[in-house]
C-alpha cells in the first residue's frame, strides 16, 4: 500500500495515460505504475460540500466515475448500482472532471 494520496496518485496517472482503462486489478488492489492502492481507499475528496454525509469518494468510485463520466445521467446511475460503487454526485461531477483533466487546481470538497 502506498503512503501517498490516493486522489493525487489517480489524478497524476490519468494525466500522464489518458484514462483508467490500462489499470490492473489484483484482488481488490488497484496497481497505477507500480503504485498499489486499495479500490475501498477513501480519497481527499469529500462528497458535496452541503451534505451532512461524511463520505469520502474512493479510489474504487473514481475510476468508475471517470471511465463513464461520457454517459447520461440515467446510463450512468444504472451503472452504479450494478457496479456497488458510489455514484458522484451532480454537484460534485463538473468541478471532479476539471481537477481530474488538470484544468482546475482545487476543488470545493478537496481536503488535501
């Protein structure tokens, strides 16, 4: 397991590949250029800014959201049901999106 932070390790490999869709999987780890995380590591960012939840996105929900970030919304709830992952929510996808592909520093729910 790696002592770096799972969101920072996801956003430098997706910057650097383009996607996810060249990751391995070993049981429930996750290997990014040789960096392991677990699929269930909570991430730095928090879900929605005015929720009471206090959830952290996973690794695991990352990926998943980010490999289908181009289907609608329906498409894309289905999916995660199916899947058993978290779903990002709507307030959270576009400001999500930007910080992932680099273009945005921060994010309202960061908390790195």
């Amino acid at each position: 397991m790696s002592e770096l932070d799972p969101l920072s390790v996801l956003r430098n490999y997706y910057l650097k590949h383009g996607g996810f869709s060249n990751v391995v999987y070993e049981g429930s780890e996750v290997i990014l250029d040789g960096i392991r995380l677990s699929e269930s590591a909570p991430t730095a960012f928090k879900r929605g800014l005015n929720t009471a939840e206090d959830y952290f996105y996973t690794v695991k929900d990352v990926i998943f959201f980010i490999d289908n970030f181009s289907l609608n919304i329906g498409q894309y709830l289905q999916k995660v049901v199916l899947n058993k992952v978290k779903a990002v929510i709507q307030q959270d996808k576009d400001q999500f999106k930007k910080y992932m592909d680099g273009m945005s520093p921060l994010i309202h729910s960061l908390l790195i």
